[in-house]
C-alpha cells in the first residue's frame, strides 16, 4: 500500500492530524505506535471489574479554546464536569487549589476574603526576581503555607527541593479568596461521554486512515516509504541521543478495585507527607460511570520508567534546543507534541497545535516549500 503520511504515534495529537490530512486532504495515511492501544496517554479503558480508568494517570479534560472543544465535538459527546481534588494536610482534607476553605478549615480560622487577601499580604514573602519553584509560591502565600501544602508534595513528585525547580513548574499555582473549589477555572470542563477511546477511534475510523499498532518507528523505518512524515515521539530518539538523552519524570501506577461504589469524596486526593505515593485518583468521580464497585489508582513517582514529564531546566532545555535545531533542517518531518517538542502541554494545547500543524501542511500541499516546526514560533 502507498502512503502520503507516516504518523509515528496514535496519542491525541497524531490523532488529530490523521483525521484532518485523511478526510480534509484525501491523503492516504498510516498511523504506527509502539503501544498497543491508540489513544497515547490519554488512552482509557474498562477493566476486568468493568470500571472505567485512565491507564496513564487521570486526565482531565478543560480548555478556554472555542475551536479546540468543537473540534472535539465532531466524534465525541460529554459528560459535563467540574474537578474536585483535596490534600491531606495535618489529618484534614483540605481544597486544592488553595481558597477561603483551606485556610479557614487549617487553622480553624473564620476569615472573609478580605481577610484572607490581607493574611496573603502579610505572609507573602517578598521576591525581586523569581528565579525557582519555591520562591514563586512564597511569594504568593507565604512560607507556612507553602511548607504545609507544596513543599513536600513538589519534593516527591520531582525529586528535588522547590528551590532546585525551574519557575515554570509552579509559577501558575493558583491561590483564591473565595470558595470556588474547581481545580479549574476553564470554560469547558468535560470528559468524553463514553470514554477517551471511543472518542480516538470514531477520530481514526476513515477509510484513508490505516493503523499499525505494536509497531516502533525505529524497527521499521527502513521499510516504509513515506515522503511525508509526522512525528510525535521522543525527539532524542528519532536522532538517536547524539546529544545526549532527554531526562523525563517517570510514575509507577498501583491499582486497587474496591467493593464500594465509592471510596473518596473527590476524584483526586494528594497526600504531601504520608506514603510514597503522591495522590490516589478515583476516576469514577469524574468520568460520571455508575457501577457498584470503583477502582483508585496509586500513583508512585520515579526517574526510571516510560516518559511522563519532561524536567523543565536550564540543562535539559539547551540539550532540546540542539535537537530542535536539528530537526528544524528536515523538510518532510514534522514534530509535534509533548514528546517530540520536550513540553509539558495539555491535550487541548497539542488538539490546537494539531490543527494549526495541519492548517500549515495544508498551505505547504498548495505551494510545496513550507516548512514547519511548531516549537519554533508558535504561531504559525
Ligand atoms: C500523568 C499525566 C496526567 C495528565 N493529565 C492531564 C490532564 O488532566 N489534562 C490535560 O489536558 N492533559 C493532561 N496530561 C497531558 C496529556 O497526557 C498530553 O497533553 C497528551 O498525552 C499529549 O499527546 P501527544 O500525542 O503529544 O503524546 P502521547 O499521548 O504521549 O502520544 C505519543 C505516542 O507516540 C508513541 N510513540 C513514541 N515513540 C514511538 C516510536 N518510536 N514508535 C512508535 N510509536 C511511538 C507513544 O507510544 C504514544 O502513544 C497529563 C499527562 C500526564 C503524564
């Protein structure tokens, strides 16, 4: 069989791209990945007690992005949801993000919001210029409550102090005065109504669009003659590490199916200081499924295992940035996605990336010079 495309990787965003270049473009295209689902790390899937859980940790769909959630919507219905999580924090569970609640319920306070803005202003430690994880926090709710809620959590999810972490990974921690108690503030906040899974296979079900699964680009590449190439693994090893490996933040996932219909009041719940894990996670809450008995999800951190988080810092960026060069000089490959672009992105930012990617090979069918790098500008 003769192809336009090779998309190495069937996770959301060479979903995306398949759907689009076969039923927009009429181009003929094969989709490979290493794993034995579609779907990359957002794959769910029923298991043997018949509940619905998220294989990779749990994904919570939200996005500001109009485009991006009727995009969506063209293969999947939803279920509508607000997010919950809660911190165990001295024997109490707490809100998360912190808001009025978390603090009133934590010290035994009865503080209005006004109140709780000027508590912020006192505690906030003042910071020129924030140059690491910790002090963007400090600088927002003051040490006590960093210590109490972040700290710990940030040194075993990364494995290193806050003061080590690079800004980015906490500058965005949201704090409240109020009660919203939604992890999220997004205009639409829902999970595929019948599951990530279905929503990737009604993406990929055209007749152009031809699926290998079990099958790694390194294996064959050899073998396949493809012009056109879109990739969204790890950009180190499509160049084979010449510049060294990119570090990433690994999880190890501990299942437990539970006689109960349910077992915690929130889909997530972190635990900063007890156990090893991070937080237990209880789909049920969130995918909306009705079933007499639930599954919690443990979830450990490590540095050894499949690629989860890449580990934003000075060191790794510049490593990244040699391949991008590289990269930059192929005509006919394209790299897109968390993996491909080293980023920690949400699905609707690579949906979105997606689909500009492909309203760039669009143009570059039409004139056949464009070449397309998406970590590049952004805004092509
Ligand atoms: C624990 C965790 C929780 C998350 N929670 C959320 C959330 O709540 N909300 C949210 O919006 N986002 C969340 N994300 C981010 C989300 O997972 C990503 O945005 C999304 O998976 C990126 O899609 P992708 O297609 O770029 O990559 P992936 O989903 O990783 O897909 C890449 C695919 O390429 C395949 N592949 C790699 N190398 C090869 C090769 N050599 N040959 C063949 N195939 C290959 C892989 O097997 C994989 O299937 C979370 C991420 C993690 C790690």
């Amino acid at each position: 069989m003769k192809f336009d495309y090779l998309i190495t990787g069937a996770g959301i965003a060479g979903c995306v791209l398949a759907e689009r270049l076969a039923s927009q473009l009429n181009k003929k295209v094969i989709v490979i990945d290493k794993r034995e689902h579609i779907g990359g790390n957002c794959y769910d899937y029923y298991n043997s007690a018949g509940v619905l859980i998220h294989k990779y940790g749990p994904h919570y769909f939200r996005t500001n992005l109009k485009h991006v959630f009727d995009y969506l919507s063209n293969f999947t219905d939803w279920h509508y949801v607000y997010y919950r999580v809660k911190a165990m924090v001295d024997g109490k569970l707490l809100p998360i993000p912190i808001n009025l609640d978390t603090v009133n319920e934590l010290y035994g306070y009865d503080f209005s919001s006004n109140e709780l803005k000027k508590f912020f202003k006192i505690n906030m430690v003042r910071v020129d210029e924030i140059k690491n994880s910790e002090e963007a926090i400090v600088s927002k709710i003051g040490r006590e409550l960093f210590e109490k809620i972040y700290k710990a959590y940030t040194l075993k999810q990364w494995g290193v102090e806050p003061k080590e972490l690079d800004v980015s990974v906490c500058e965005r921690i949201p704090v409240r005065t109020n009660r919203d108690d939604r992890y999220f503030t997004d205009k639409y906040q829902a999970m595929p109504k019948y599951g990530y899974h279905k929503m990737f296979e009604n993406m990929l079900k055209h007749p152009n669009v031809h699926i290998m699964l079990k099958t790694n680009y390194k294996e064959i590449k050899d073998d396949i003659r493809c012009k056109k190439h879109i990739y969204t693994g790890p950009i180190d090893e499509y160049f084979d590490y010449i510049y060294g490996r990119l570090p990433y933040r690994s999880l190890r996932f501990e299942h437990e199916t539970l006689d109960v219909e349910f077992y915690q009041p929130v889909s997530q719940v972190n635990y900063p200081y007890d156990y090893d894990f991070t937080r237990v996670v209880e789909s049920k809450h969130i995918t909306g499924q009705k079933h007499h008995k639930t599954t919690i999800i443990r979830e450990y951190p490590s540095d050894e295992g499949e690629p989860y988080y890449p580990v934003p810092a000075a060191k790794s960026r510049t490593i990244y940035e040699r391949y991008r060069r590289k990269a930059e000089r192929l005509k006919d490959v394209h790299f897109i996605g968390r993996l491909a672009e080293y980023k920690y992105l949400n699905m609707d930012q690579v949906v979105d990336r997606a689909l500009r990617l492909f309203e760039a090979l669009h143009v570059m069918e039409d004139d056949g010079k464009l070449n397309v790098f998406p970590g590049v500008s952004d805004g092509y």
